[in-house]
C-alpha cells in the first residue's frame, strides 16, 4: 500500500482550498498513490469563532457538492480519499470527516466526538459531536477515524482499540501558543505523546496536520504528517512548516 499524507497551506478562500485539494489528490495519483489523506476542516481550517451566522457558512453537507467533486475525481485517478470538513446539517455544524474509495463512494462519515473544535460556551444547539465510529473495509484492512483531541480522549482511545483496527486516519490541527513551528520543541515535548496514544488504540496511524495561511487570522497550525505503527514507532514523518506529500508504503 502506498500512502499519501498531504500537508496542505489553507487559506480563508475556500474556493481556492477546494481546488488545492484536486490539485493534491493529481500529485498523489502520479505519485502512485493507493490512498491520500488529507487534514481536519481542510476546506476551512478551524476558522469558526462561535457565532453561529458566521460559522454555518463555513459548513458543507455530507455528502454534497464538494464530496460529489472530490468523489469525481477520486473516480478518474482510481484514488481513495480522507479529508477532514466541517459539517453543516440543516441549523448544526460538525467537525467531520470522509473517506472517499476509488469509485467515488463515500465510504466513512464520521464527525468528531470530543468538543474540543469549539469554544466551551459555545451553543451545544449548533455545535456538535458524534457518538459513533464508523468502520470501513478497505482493501489494505479495516479503517477509521479519530480526528484530533479523539486520540486523546482515554473513552475514545479505548473505543478504538476494542474496534481492533488495521489503519486510524488522523485528520487533526495542531499549533503552538507562540506561533512557531518549532520542529525540536514538537520532537521533544509533543511526539511522544503522540506514540503513546497510538500505541494504546494499537494499530498503525496515519496523521496530518494542515498549514495555515496568514488570511486564517489566530491560526498558527504548522502542517506535519507521520505515520506511526501500531507499537507507538515513528515511522515516517513530514517536517513542521512546509507543504507537500509524505509518501510512505507500507
């Protein structure tokens, strides 16, 4: 199985994010990529502020056009797709994510369970978690997603290790309070605790984080992808700050 994890810069345009995305799933086929991987809210990155009549606006139905689009196109390169989006069902948003397979199909839905996406005052009406982990086989084994503050939730990790999984798809978004992109710092202070969530849900884990433009104003997420076993070893990893592919096989 060859993986692409895509590290993507998003932007408050999401227009040009949607086709930033295309563009990935193209370098990824010609890479010979099985599957592509994209991070959480990829199409926005968390740029909701807790104002419902701004934040609705930043949702997509699943499935909608934008999946219909990627689903096309995923189709044409014979590529299965994950992404993470933020949701919007009727008058509530998700943080969601799909996995799309090399036909188009929509073959995961899954919306974050921890709140940790929203502010804690925000209005639990509008803002929204999921309950369920959804499964899904694929031909490489069973997957399914967590998406950033799920892994480390101890209810969820060890819902997750009960599913006695293949492959996690890890769509998160991640920065530092001093808005670097401190590569030692995240090596030091952060990866460890990574490995170890990991290796307590117990199968290998792909993981992206999105690079976030100057436009997404109070976002400093610094990008990086890894790919870590279900023993908690890194195996592969994209460093802080850059955009591009992580092609690993495995």
């Amino acid at each position: 199985m060859r993986l692409a994890l895509a590290v993507v810069r998003v932007t408050a345009d999401q227009a040009y994010n949607e086709r930033r995305l295309l563009m990935a799933m193209q370098e990824a086929a010609s890479a010979r990529a099985d599957l592509v991987l994209f991070p959480e809210a990829a199409l926005t990155g968390l740029s909701n502020v807790d104002e419902p009549a701004h934040d609705l606006a930043l949702g997509q139905p699943i499935p909608g056009q934008v999946t219909q689009r990627l689903g096309a196109q995923a189709r044409v390169l014979g590529l299965w797709v994950g992404l993470g989006l933020l949701e919007r069902a009727g008058d509530q948003l998700y943080d969601s994510a799909v996995l799309l397979d090399d036909q188009g199909e929509l073959r995961l839905h899954y919306r974050r369970i921890t709140p940790g996406w929203h502010g804690p005052h925000a209005s639990p009406g509008v803002y929204c978690e999921g309950r369920t982990i959804p499964v899904a086989e694929a031909p490489w084994g069973t997957m399914a997603f967590a998406i950033c503050g799920d892994l480390f939730d101890d209810a969820v990790a060890a819902r997750l290790a009960r599913l006695d999984l293949q492959w996690l798809l890890f769509p998160f978004a991640r920065a530092f309070d001093d808005g670097s992109a401190d590569q030692r710092r995240w090596d030091r202070e952060e990866m460890p605790a990574y490995r170890g969530q990991v290796q307590q849900v117990g199968c290998t884990t792909l993981m992206v984080n999105y690079l976030a433009d100057a436009s997404l104003e109070d976002d400093n997420s610094f990008g990086s992808a890894f790919v870590v076993d279900s023993a908690g070893t890194l195996i592969a990893q994209f460093p802080l700050g850059r955009e591009g592919l992580l092609i690993v096989d495995l």
